[in-house]
C-alpha cells in the first residue's frame, strides 16, 4: 500500500495540474437514459488525472444540498418523473446544466415515443456542455465557464 | 444465414429442451407474413434460429426448461404484445406500472421489510431501481427494474439502412460500443452472406480487446471503490485513463465510436503509432499487474472480496451466466473460441485461480483477462492492421447472426434484412444475460455488500434498457 500510494503521489506531481484559489459548488449527476459515455468521463474528471475538485466542485449524494443538477441522456419518458423530483429537492437558487449532446437534443437516435427530451422542454438549462462524451477536462472547462458567465446572483457562490 | 427453422407451437418446447445447442436468447419479431412470432438463437458448432408462431398472440412458455429465457419472454410481452403461456405471473420488465404487485415479487414473513433504492443512485451511476426484500440485513430477494434508460433503440434503427441502423445502435453503451458495432456488422455481413478479410478481422479485435482492457481496469477500481479502498481505486482510474488515450490515439475517439463500420478497416496507423501503442499497453499491463499485487496483501480488501454473491457453475449455466461472471465461476466458456469472423488464433478462455464464483473471483478474473488481452493487442499491434475490406459475396436480404465477447460477456446481435433495411435487429448483450445472477447472488449477501457484489458484476444498464 506503501508503494502504491507513492507511485499515486508522484504521478500528481508530475502531470503538474494548476490548483486554484477555494471556492465550492455542489454538483448533483442525474443519468437520464445516457450510454454510459458521460458518466465515465465525470467520473474521471474527478479522477487523480483531472482532479475536479481542485476548483471547489464537489458530486454530492442528493439534491438537497446541491447547486448543480447536471443531466445526461436524452431524457427518457421512464427518467422524467424521478428527473423532475430530483429539482424540485433542490434548494434555490439552483442551476441546470445539460452534460453531452443527448440532453442538448443531438446524440442518440431514440424512439420518440420512449424520449422526452431535449433537456429544455423539461427544465431551464443554464449551462451547455457539448459532446459525445465531452472530455474530462472539457467538462470541467465548460462548468467553470458556463458558471462564471452567470450574473453574479445566479451564481453559487 | 438461412430462413429460421420454423416450429409448430405445440412442438416448441420440446425442441428447446432436446436441442444440443446453448440458449442464447430469444425475442419477438414480425413473422414472414407480418403475423407476430418468436425467435430464439442456438449456439452450438453453428448459429442457429428457430421460430414459433405467436397463435392468437400467445407462445408456450420455456422459462421452466430455460431460465435464462426469463427476462426475454417478459421483454417480448412488454414491448410486442407476446404471451407467454406458462409464465405466470407475468411481471413487467420493460414497463413500469405503479402497482407493485404487477412487477414485484411478494415476500411475506414475520420481520421482513423492504428498502426501496433508485432509479437515481448516490454517486455518478447510471440510473436503475432495485427493490431489496430484507429481514434486518439479509437480503431475501431482490427486483431489479431496470429500462429506465430504455430509448426504443432497436425500433430506432428498424426501418433503416444497415449503416444507419449501425449509428443508432452505436450509441447503445459506451462501455461495449465496439462489442456492440462489431456482433452487429458481424450479423449484418452474415445475413448479406459476406465476409471480413483478415485485415478487418485483427482491426476489430485489436478493438475488441482494447475496449477489455479499459473495462477490466475500470472494473477492478469499481470494486475498490465497492470496499472503499480509495487508493486502488485511483490508482486504477489512472490506469484505465492511459489505456483510453491509448484507443483515443489509435481511433481518435476515446471509446472509440464509430471507429468499427460496415465498411472495413481503415489505413494502418504507421509502424511509430503502433509501437507507441504497444509500448504503453506493456507498461499499463506491467503496471496494472504490480499495483494487483499490492491490493493482494490489503487484508481489508481481501476480507470484503472473498465470499460475499456467490454463483456457483450450475447456476451459472441454468442462468446462462456469460463473460468473466461465467469462468469466475469456473465454466470455460468464452465466445471469442469461435470468433471465425475475428481473429484469434490459438484462444483457450482464462479462468482465474480460484473460480469459487464470489467477488473475489471476479477480480481474479478480471486480473487474468487483462494479461491475455494485452498479449492479444500487443501480438496485432505487431504487423499493419489495415487498410481492409468486407467482400461482397451475393448482397442479399436474410436473416444474420452476429456474435462478440464483450468485457462482460457473449453479446448476441440478431438482424433482418429486406430490401436493403433493417427490418428487425436484436442486441442481447453480455449485461443482459448476467442481470437476473446479479439479482441472485445478492440474495445470499447482507446489505450493505449489495453495492460489491453489483460492481463485482459491473454490467451496463444502457445495453441491457437500449
């Protein structure tokens, strides 16, 4: 275990990452109906290579408590209720952020009858991050970005 | 492939019971006269499909002889209007109605509760509802109701021309994308009666098997993460982020979409891109084998791991366990065998040391896999993978079958083509078949282990909802 966590410690100096002055924002993940795709790269964005966490995001467990809803998927008929619940949960003020092409309305090829997407005709979308998936370091790009181009009452912080 | 065989429904199930060939799935589908009917794949020394006709929309159950025909038969019911006689009570799988009695299954007893989980999960998870029947922490059973992912994606691609059925289907799983694009070429070309050449054949496998290898790593830090032990999980986690830039280099695509098509293979990538490839897969192999060692001597890993969802090998074979689930529990059942259509010279599966059938088996297996998937890659990254072509033998409509090990396990695409579109495709893949064990093998867990023994699995939710 000794060795392992060495080895860890090193590669983190080594790619050398930026770390960044504190600030914090909840961020809560819905999957609605997505491949997988932007689940894996949110994951490693949070992972040792990009280390969202340097900018003060944090996944929380609930909605609860958070400031972010950030959706992936298509928004299937069967997510919609629980998608819906999920923000209302939420405390104000809240934002929405569209995570990959299927909650913007491209991506996947549904049947319409299985879909109620895009993610606009269901909830206020405040942030927009395109692609199939986005790149790790693109999404914590795009939510700093799209985060930092809110009017300053909008903004969690 | 030629027309199904097709039965009369008062001899369907004594055919399926007698026949010699594995099970791998059966589904509905519109009969040559457009009257509805069922199809079930055989895997033996061939492919095969047999049909019955949905009489008055009604088909003999198997799901007694057959248990791995479960969640198919309640598939067909939900979305094609098929009966099932003998399958009763029928629950719902795909549909989602409000009354649990019409999904669930009762659990009575003296103490006995039930914990409600999803279909959104505490972490970054794709979204499924479990229903856990527990007395304190033991779990009874479990109903799983999954599709809420679902997207209608088969009936998406019908309709369509085999290239375009080909994108919709892509975007089925991330995890599997390849495995899924080439079972589907693969049955696209059989109904067409046409054949990879050999360049096509070790580019997708080379794919095939770089997508194993980002999975099995990403497979082992999910576990780590299921006992909480954080290092292994990052360390992993980077692990599994180098091979992926390995298939980013090599695809220009990170899960490599789009990078199997119908078409072939595309121009070699350079003698220097394929050593640097086959460089960085030995060191990621070489790593990932170092840092298991390490985890070996973490007793609280191995407390955690060895135990715990256990599917024995007769279960496992009257579920139709697939993948690495199925050899963990000892059977060496492997697709990529009689992968003709892929190029695997001298394959034998690889079981893990101690196949008892537990979490601990898994991780095992998955160590073990990633070896020989490496050996694989870094054997194909030798020699020019490409350019490469699917030759054309008559072009015709039929029916195809098209089968590919994914990380975790046997994915069965079947399709229909007429005049040139797809007129039914089927994708029954490795996480579907292992679902209803997950179930299982939680049973005789507490709790509290639910979490390790899913990720032990670590199947996919969004090929399984499609």
């Amino acid at each position: 275990m000794y060795v392992l966590l060495t080895n860890l410690a090193r590669m983190r100096r080594r790619i050398g990452l930026t770390r960044q002055p504190p600030a914090s924002c909840a961020i809560r993940h819905v999957d609605a109906g997505s491949c997988n795709g932007c689940e894996h790269e949110l994951i490693a964005a949070g992972g040792p290579r990009y280390d969202l966490a340097r900018y003060g995001f944090a996944i929380t467990a609930s909605p609860r408590h958070a400031d972010v809803l950030l959706v992936t998927g298509p928004i299937t008929t069967r997510m919609l209720e629980p998608l819906r619940r999920a923000y209302a949960s939420m405390p104000e003020p809240r934002l929405v952020a569209a995570l990959g092409d299927c909650p913007l309305g491209g991506g996947v090829t549904a049947h319409p009858h299985e879909v109620a997407g895009p993610l606009d005709a269901v909830l206020p979308v405040d942030i927009r991050i395109p692609g199939c998936p986005p790149s790790p370091d693109r999404i914590a790009e795009a939510l700093r970005e799209g985060l930092a181009g809110l009017p300053r009452e909008r903004r969690p912080w | 492939m030629p027309e199904p065989l097709r039965i009369p429904a008062d001899a369907w199930r004594d055919h399926l019971a007698h026949d010699p060939d594995a099970f791998a799935g059966l589904f509905a589908a519109a009969g040559p006269d457009g009257a509805p009917e069922v199809r079930a794949v055989l895997v033996g020394d061939a492919v095969r499909i047999v049909a019955t006709p949905a009489v008055d929309g009604v088909v003999p159950s198997v799901v007694d002889l057959l248990p791995a025909a479960d969640w198919d038969e309640r598939e067909a019911t939900d979305l094609y209007g098929v009966r099932f006689a003998g399958h009763e009570p029928h629950r719902a799988l795909v549909h989602h109605p409000d009354d649990r009695a019409l999904w669930a299954t009762p659990v009575e007893g003296r103490d006995v509760h039930r914990v409600p989980v999803g279909p959104i999960h505490a972490g970054i998870i794709e979204s499924g509802h479990f229903l856990f029947h527990v007395v304190g922490e033991r779990v009874l059973h479990v109903d799983a109701r999954l599709f809420h992912k679902h997207r209608g994606l088969e009936r998406a691609a019908e309709g369509r021309s085999p290239d375009a059925a080909l994108r919709v289907l892509s975007r089925a799983c991330a995890g599997c994308a390849v495995t899924n694009a080439v079972a589907f070429c693969a049955a696209v070309e059989d109904a067409e009666g046409r054949a990879p050449d050999e360049a096509v054949r070790r580019y997708r496998t080379l794919l095939i098997e770089l997508e194993r290898i980002w999975n099995h790593l990403n497979d082992v830090a999910q576990i780590c993460a299921g006992v909480g032990l954080t290092p292994g999980t990052m360390a992993f986690a980077e692990l599994k982020e180098r091979a992926q830039r390995v298939c980013a280099a090599l695809t220009g695509h990170r899960f490599m979409f789009d990078a199997v098509t119908l078409a072939g293979a595309p121009a070699d990538p350079g003698e220097a891109a394929r050593r640097d490839a086959a460089a960085e897969v030995t060191d990621i192999a070489a790593e990932a084998a170092a840092t298991a060692r390490q985890l070996l001597f973490d007793t609280s890993l191995r407390d955690r791991t060895t135990g715990p969802g256990v599917v024995d090998a007769p279960t496992a074979r009257s579920l139709g366990v697939v993948g690495p689930a199925a050899r963990a529990a000892g059977l060496a059942a492997d697709s990529r065998t009689a992968a003709t259509h892929l190029w695997y010279p001298e394959f034998a599966p690889a079981l893990p040391p101690t196949p008892h059938g537990d979490v601990s088996a898994r991780l095992e297996a998955r160590w073990v896999e990633l070896n020989q998937s490496a050996a694989i890659a870094m054997a194909l990254l030798g020699e020019p993978i490409g350019p490469g072509a699917v030759h054309a033998a008559d072009e015709g409509d039929g029916h195809g079958v098209g089968i590919a090990e994914s990380p975790r396990g046997r994915t069965v695409c079947t399709v229909e083509l007429a005049a040139g579109a797809v007129r039914r495709v089927h994708l029954r893949t490795g996480s579907y078949a292992n679902w209803p064990a997950v179930a299982l093998a939680a049973t005789r867990a507490i709790l509290p282990d639910f979490p390790l023994v899913n990720k032990s699995f670590e199947l996919c939710y969004a090929c399984v909802d499609r």
